[in-house]
C-alpha cells in the first residue's frame, strides 16, 4: 500500500518505549500541514500508552489534550496487527488482497499529488 521506507519506520516503534521513535505517526491519507491531517489509528490502536512518541507529545503540548486523551482511549473498531514489525511484513508483500486495492484507488482519487 504505502512505500518500504513507510513500512520499515513502522518496526521502530515495537522497540522498547525508551528506544521507540520520538515522532508520531500521521496518517498517509493526508498531508502532515493538512487542517485534516491525523494520528495513524493503527499505530495509536497496535501501541496506545506505550509510545513514546504520544507521551512526548501530551508533555510538549504537541497535540491538545483532548486528541491525547483520546488515543489513550482509543479502540479500533477493526482487528489490527499485534506489532509493527507484523503491519509492515504484511505491508511489503507482493500481493495486496481487495481490500488494499480499494484503499490504494481511494487515496489515488483524494490525492492530486499521485502520479501512476
């Protein structure tokens, strides 16, 4: 669905909290200076409070309380991966079944920037 280098920042973060990227994970649907840009459910519902990245971010004032406490809340209402060493494996394979066809022709018809 998304390119290698996106699937391989995915693993860093099942490292240990102290060891885990410091940045959040955005959404690929939208830009990061997107008014709709947003945390990545997947990521927020696979790690919840044991990103390091969500802890920074709720100490530096990087996302306002509420966007905080919700993904501390956070309950995917769809089965994820158990890591994202698991996302990403899944991610790389040669053969996205349907339902990532459709997601990719989705972002391609919101996404002027991408090019075939």
């Amino acid at each position: 669905m998304w390119d290698d280098s996106e699937y391989a920042k995915l693993r860093r973060y099942d490292a240990d909290t102290g060891d885990q990227p410091t940045a959040v994970f955005q959404c690929h649907q939208y830009d990061a200076g997107d008014t709709e840009s947003r945390l990545c459910a997947g990521w927020v519902g696979c790690h919840g409070g044991q990103l390091l990245a969500l802890r920074l971010a709720a100490a530096t004032g990087e996302l306002p309380e509420e966007d905080i406490d919700a993904t501390f809340d956070y309950q995917s209402p769809v089965p994820l991966f158990e890591s994202g060493a698991a996302a990403a494996d899944h991610g790389v394979s040669e053969n996205p079944g349907p339902q990532a066809r459709a997601l990719q022709e989705k972002v391609r018809r919101s996404r002027s920037d991408i090019v075939d």
